[in-house]
C-alpha cells in the first residue's frame, strides 16, 4: 500500500482516534505525540491486518494499547485547568456554535473526571460507555477477558460517582456522572460527543 493510500484510508479514523487519546490521556499535546505513533505502529502493522475485526476496532486497539504505555511511562502529574495550555481548545468543535463554551467546558469536565481513573479502568469505561464498544470488543481491544472488562468498568463507574474532587466538575461532567450511575449510556454517548 503507498503512503497516499495509507492516509485516505486512516483519514476518516483520525480525528476519533485523536479524540480517544486526548480522553485517555488528558492532553491535546499528549494525543498529539500518541497519534504519531499510532499511525506508525498502524503502518508497520498493516500488512498483518486480517480483517478478523473491523478497521475500527483494530485501531482503537492499537491506540488504546499507545495510550496505556503512555500513561505506564509518565509521572502522576496534576490535571488540566480551564486555560491551562495543556486544555485545548478542540479543532472538532465550530467556534461559531452558539453552544462553543458549553462543549468546551463539557470536554474539560469530561477530561478531568476521567483522569480519576487507573488507566486500565479509563480505558474500559471509555471504549465500553463512550464509544459503545461490546464487552467483547473492549476485551479484544485491551487484550483482557470480557469479565476483567466488566470488573474494570463496574470499578471506574464507582469511582466516577463518588468523583473525590466535585468541585472541580461543571454540570456537564455532573450530568455525565448522573447518566452513568443511572446507566444512561445515550446521554454519556451525547456528552462525550459535545466533548
């Protein structure tokens, strides 16, 4: 496959890609250098690509995989403020939306109460409650047993609920914490797609 051809293929994946980073890793600048390698290792890992899973789903394992060994790699470090050059201001949003602050503030929230979580139990929620993923799919995706994805998830959700710092969370992030005790997977879906 030539360059050309790799990138038509991956483009319409990166900007969801990018977006699964930035939630699992807290930072625009830390997606970016992830997005970097996942489509290197998508690259290298190309020609294996048996098509037992759907493109989707094989490179949200490889960027899941990116992003764990990121967060593996790195110190605790403190989370991203409001302003914060660490906070970015998302290329997926309009800024001529009437409602650019509220989605900004509802990606920050999102992002702060997801830094709450271990990774591997991020990485749960987020690919099982975020992106709709099967317990299966999550499984596949983290390498784990459908029952390590249940537990993982069931533990962040309760983590996520009992959130140690609600002062930190707007009212979208409340109103994700609500869906998600109440298992309101279209509203978490709906938040996390403003974000």
């Amino acid at each position: 496959m030539t360059e050309a051809a790799f990138r038509a293929l991956m483009e319409p994946h990166r900007g969801p890609l990018h977006g699964h980073c930035r939630r699992m890793l807290g930072s625009d600048h830390d997606a970016e250098d992830a997005m970097q390698e996942v489509m290197l290792r998508a690259w290298r890992a190309l020609p294996s690509f048996e098509g037992r899973c759907s493109l989707r789903s094989w490179l949200y394992r490889i960027a899941t995989n990116t992003c764990l060994t990121a967060l593996d790699k790195r110190p605790a470090r403190a989370l991203p403020l409001e302003g914060d050059e660490e906070w970015p201001l998302d290329a997926e949003l309009n800024p001529t939306a009437a409602g650019y602050e509220q989605q900004e503030a509802a990606a920050h929230a999102l992002t702060v109460t997801l830094q709450h979580l271990p990774a591997k139990q991020r990485a749960a929620l987020i690919l099982r409650d975020v992106l709709g993923f099967r317990a299966s799919e999550a499984a596949s995706t983290l390498g784990t047993s459908v029952a390590s994805v249940n537990s993982a998830l069931q533990r962040a959700r309760g983590i996520v609920v009992d959130c140690p710092e609600p002062e930190q969370l707007d009212d979208a992030a409340e109103g994700f914490v609500r869906a998600l005790a109440r298992g309101d997977v279209d509203t978490m879906i709906g938040i996390a797609a403003a974000y």
